[in-house]
C-alpha cells in the first residue's frame, strides 16, 4: 500500500531518506493498529503478556515493510512503476537502489519478522507458524511470483485478510490462546479501513495500472464504481464496531470510533471528485491516518471497559 510523495528531485536524498521511502512508513499504522484492537481486546478479560504484544506489532512492522519491499521491487521488474505513475517515487524503478539490494532488504525484513515469531510461536504454538508463514507468503505474492493475485484484483482480499481478520485475532489469540466472536467482528471493521487505503491507492494510478496491464480492483470495477466502494467500506466500518457493545458483554466505550465520521466524510467527498495525483495522494495519507485514529480510539474504548 503504497502513501508516500517524496522530493521532486530524489537524487538529492541521502542513504537513510531513500530506505524510509523504500519502507513506506506512512503505511506502517496500518500493521501496528490492528495488534493494538486484538491486543486491547484480550486485556477486556485478562491480564496480558506484554513481551508477546511486543513482538507481535514488531512481527506485523517487520512484515510490512518486507511486503512494501517485494511490492518495489516486483513492479518494477514488471514495468508496472513508471515515470507517469502519479504517486510517489519507487526506488528500484526510480533507479536509487539496485534491485539485489531492494531483494535483500525484503528478505532481511522477513527474517527479522520470523525472529519476532519465535517467541509467539513458543508461548502459543504451531497455530502462530502457519499464520506468519502465510503472512509473508501472502506479501510476497501480492505483486511477485509467476501470478501475482494484485495484478488480478485480489489486492484487497489480500489486506482485509491479514491487516485486518489475521492480524486482530492473531494479537488475541497469543495473548489468550483461544478465540472469541468479538475478536472476528472487531477484525471487519479494522479490515475494511485498511482495504480502504489500498482501494485509494488503485483510484490514482488506475489508468497506469491498465496502461501495465495490473487489472487492480479499481482497473476491473472502472472509476465510478470502486468511488463507491470506498464510501461503502468505509460506512460498514462503523455499525460493525459497535456489534459487540450491542449485543455483547462490551460497555458502550467503543463508540468513540464515532468521532471520526467527520474524517471519514470528508475522504469520500475528495475521493469522489477528484483525479489529480497530490489530491488523491493526500487522501491516501488521511486514509491511513483514519484508520490509526478509528483504531486508537476503538483501543481506549476496549481498555475502559
């Protein structure tokens, strides 16, 4: 999920600016936010494990990154990255780092989030293996591999799944090694608000993307359609919050997520009227922010109960 604009003139960014462009880092809270629910929602009924929260938001960081990573360097090789593209520089494609070196970093990445792993793995069992193998399998996958499922309008699938169903009940399940249903219904919501930034992404550089022959969600739907999309993911986001303060054994905390509407109005209206690159690229931004600030709030809501 790419959200970041960088300088006019990359070449002017010294070693460190172009590795944090590489590793996206506006994208980041949308890793971090779903270990907080999942994590917040465990302590509704115990006590907590704080060196497993720890490793499990850096575990999710390290995976990020390594996706952000693959996603440079596949589509470069893949000439889906151009000068047209209207977001931001890439640095394999842009030239400012060589391809080998972007491939190690994400390898490196990955390891780190494997070592991460290890400690969840020995407190939860062989459940958290399969999940971070698929985790990074899945990032590699996005835009790598022979039939790369973003290049067939799967992106979405992709990060509703773990940034949002895998992740929440994930950071639930190393902290209390079983499942409950209001772990599976705080994982939409987070889901679909990361899904969001991806949708926001592909709106932008949908006509590039058909130029590349990257029939992203927004390439197959067409403009007017994933519009409406994104304002339907975001409006279900907001009700599903609140199920389990409905019907559940939850106070009504959580309704703080309700502050954030205004946000979420105003990025529907802008990505409803607009086409322009800094625009959209600003939304994107807001998109991820949205989902940091719906996430904190539905955590302070989880921990007042």
């Amino acid at each position: 999920m790419a959200t970041e604009r960088t300088q006019k003139n990359p070449g002017a960014l010294n070693g460190l600016q172009i590795w944090l462009i590489a590793a996206r880092p506006r994208t980041l809270p949308a890793a971090v936010a779903p270990v907080l629910v999942g994590t917040a929602l465990a302590w509704t009924v115990g006590s907590l494990d704080w060196i497993a929260f720890i490793a499990a938001a850096l575990g999710a960081l390290f995976i990020q990154v390594g996706t952000n990573l693959s996603n440079d360097y596949s589509d470069a090789r893949r000439g889906a990255d151009t000068e047209e593209r209207l977001g931001p520089v890439r640095v394999t494609a842009g030239g400012l780092v060589p391809p080998k070196q972007v491939l190690v970093a994400t390898y490196a990445s990955f390891g780190m989030a494997v070592l991460c792993g290890v400690y969840l793995i020995i407190i939860a069992g062989p459940v958290l293996l399969l999940i971070g193998a698929a985790s990074i399998l899945a990032g590699v996958l996005y835009t790598g591999g022979p039939r790369p499922y973003g290049y067939e309008g799967f992106g979405e699938v992709f990060v509703f799944t773990f940034f949002g169903i895998v992740a929440v009940t994930g950071s639930y399940y190393v902290q209390r090694q079983a499942l409950e249903w209001e772990a599976f219904v705080l994982a939409v919501p987070v889901g679909l608000l990361a899904s969001a930034i991806l949708v926001v992404n592909n709106v932008r550089d949908l006509d590039t993307d058909r130029r590349a022959g990257k029939k992203t969600l927004a390439v197959r739907l067409g403009r007017a359609n994933t519009r409406r999309l994104f304002a339907a993911m975001l409006a279900l986001a907001y009700p599903t919050a609140l199920i389990p303060s409905l019907v559940g054994s939850l106070n009504a905390w959580p309704l703080l997520v309700v502050l954030t509407i205004p946000i979420a109005v105003a990025l529907v209206k802008t990505v409803a009227s607009h086409t322009d690159g800094p625009t959209l690229n600003s939304a994107l931004a807001k998109s991820g922010l949205l989902e940091l600030a719906f996430c904190l709030l539905l955590t302070i809501g989880l921990l007042l109960n």
